[in-house]
C-alpha cells in the first residue's frame, strides 16, 4: 500500500492491516502507539485517530491520538502517548518530516474536532534537532508532565553470562543473595495470577504509605485481552507466595515494563533482583533485543532509580511530553486541569 507525498488520516480498515507494520519500521516504535494499546484507550471510552505522513510512497512519520470531550465544554482532549514516531530504521528511507507533519497535524485535527489540546509524548532521544521542530510546528513543553523523560533501557543482545557481567557489583550481589532463596517464578494472564499481582500490589502501596490503592485489576485485564500473548505478568515467590511482580508488554523486538511491585518479604529477599534477572533471560528467549524499563526519576525516586541503575543499562533522555492547542485559553485551562488532577510535577 502507497501513497503520494503528503498527510493522511488512516482508516480504521487501513490500520488494521497495516499499523502495526508500519510501526515496527521506526526506531522510536512504542507499545503506547500501537493498535492494541488503541483499543484499550477505546475500550476506555476514548476515540482513536491515526495520523501519517508519506514521502517517497512510505510513511516518514505516525502518530496514534486518543481523544475525548472535556467534559460539556466544546473542546476536545487529545493524547498521542508514545509518538509521534520518525525515526526509520532503513538507511535509505527520505528525510523524516517530522516538523511539516507536527505542523500539518495542528491544522488538521483543528478541522476534524475543532477547539483541542493536544500532548504529546516523544520516545526519540532528546536533541536540539527535536526540540526546535517542535517548538517551530507550535508546541512548548508540558508545564506538568505527567512522567520522566529518564528511562532505562536494558540490551538484550549479548549472551546471558556476558549481561550478568555487566550488572553492577552490589546488584550482582543482591542477585546472589535472592538466589539462595531459591524463588520459583510464574507468568500468565490467569485469574490466580491477577489476583496475586493485585495483593502484591496492594501490599507495597501500604509500604510505601500511598493507602490502600489496587492495581486496577479491569484496566489490567483488558490490557491483556487486548494484547494477547504479547502481555503477560510476571511473579517471583517463595513457598507459593509472591515477593514481587511484574507487567510487561512487548512490541516487535522490544519489550516495556509496566506495573512492578515488592512487598517487605520481597525486600528481605531480594526478590527484585531475581524477577529482573528471570526476566532478562526470559525476554531474549523471546526474540526481545531491547528491554525498556520506562521511567526513572532520582529526584523523586531515588531508590527506583538506583536499582533500575543497577542493571547497567543505556540511561536515554526522550524529547517527552509537549503541548499545543487551538487557542491560549485551551491551552492555559487544560494544563490547570493536569494540575488540579495530577498536582505540580513539572
């Protein structure tokens, strides 16, 4: 399927045979933008549009919006979560258009819905090339982010002895330490399994004094429904009974973590360091090359970020989360709203 230079909203039928295949193309691919994470968000009651731009008959640039009204006012709320994507993996492939396509997709989601705000969140690597695209086509940076632009991604490439090395030292050694526990590990999308992340879960939002939250075990079972085999949790236990846990998705040759929880028994035991090492080896077996750890702040999570650290793997700063919209009022009120919702994390 070609098209002639230019941008295209892709059809519901386009995208169903082709999205996820143009994806795998990018670079900059992320699970956030792919057909199933769309069909959660719609399950969700958020509408779903696609964007693209062509040149030389191949698209040079997506982007996967959900939107929704915000609230009885005649505006819409519009979140592309992980795009958009530019980076082609082909050599060859023409000059990414990445500031026209920002540009153009201002003016036509401006005709399709009218009044919007519009996020985005860019998993490139952070350049001064990116930033003066985006700030040209009319976005500035999100006054309240709502994640880090820090993540740590994990290669899997290597052979498994080979990562081990790599690991740091105390790292290693809490690994060793975990191992005398002897931890078994189990992973699926089965009741039980869901059942005991939720606990797990629950457990460790009481260590950490955040009350008695749940892991939103609906939300997490239509992520699973959604994405099939290529979602599943992932559980460390001793004796049957879980220390930690984990979600993880995976999208062509990559895989994201998701939810991740310890309890004080999994602390004790370095349980952790055991799921993540059970994991590496899991996820290559896989055919996973990249393993995303998504997300690390040493300002307001020293200690997830210390052990994420740990692992040794590539620390990437992302352009992240920028925002424009149809007119200054738009834009000053949805950011208040981020704000009266999520506090000021900027």
């Amino acid at each position: 399927m070609k098209k002639a230079d230019g941008f295209y909203w892709i059809t519901e039928a386009e995208a169903t045979a082709h999205w996820d295949s143009w994806l795998a193309e990018f670079h900059d691919a992320h699970f956030k933008q792919c057909l199933a994470w769309g069909e959660v968000k719609r399950a969700e009651g958020w509408q779903v549009m696609r964007a693209s731009f062509w040149k030389n008959g191949i698209p040079t640039a997506l982007a996967q919006i959900t939107l929704r009204k915000a609230g009885a006012f005649p505006a819409s709320i519009a979140w592309a979560n992980g795009g958009p994507v530019v980076l082609r993996k082909s050599a060859s492939a023409p000059e990414n258009s990445f500031e026209e396509f920002l540009t153009v997709l201002r003016t036509r989601l401006k005709n399709e819905v009218g009044r919007y705000f519009l996020r985005v969140g860019v998993m490139r690597p952070d350049s001064v090339e990116a930033a003066s695209a985006l700030r040209a086509a009319g976005f500035a940076p999100a006054p309240i982010p709502l994640s880090t632009r820090l993540t740590c991604v994990v290669g899997l490439d290597a052979e498994l002895d080979e990562i081990r090395k790599r690991l740091d030292k105390k790292w290693r050694n809490q690994l060793k330490a975990s191992e005398k526990s002897n931890p078994s590990f189990v992973a699926g999308v089965d009741d039980e399994i869901f059942q005991k992340f939720d606990r797990l879960h629950r457990q460790m939002t009481r260590l950490k004094g955040l009350g008695a939250e749940d892991s939103s075990l609906e939300t997490l079972r239509r992520h699973a429904a959604a994405f099939g085999d290529r979602f599943e949790i992932i559980l460390a236990e001793i004796e049957g009974e879980p220390g930690s846990g984990a979600c993880v998705y995976r999208y062509d040759d990559k895989a994201f973590l998701g939810l991740a929880a310890t309890n004080t028994t999994g602390r004790k035991a370095c349980l952790a360091n055991a799921l993540y090492w059970n994991l590496f080896g899991r996820l290559k077996r896989q055919g996973v090359r990249t393993f995303d750890l998504m997300g690390v702040d040493p300002q307001r999570a020293w200690g997830v970020y210390h052990f994420k650290r740990g692992t040794r793997g590539e620390m990437t700063t992302r352009v992240g989360e920028w925002d424009c919209a149809s007119g200054p009022i738009m834009f000053a009120a949805s950011n208040l709203a981020i704000w009266l919702r999520f506090g000021n994390r900027g």
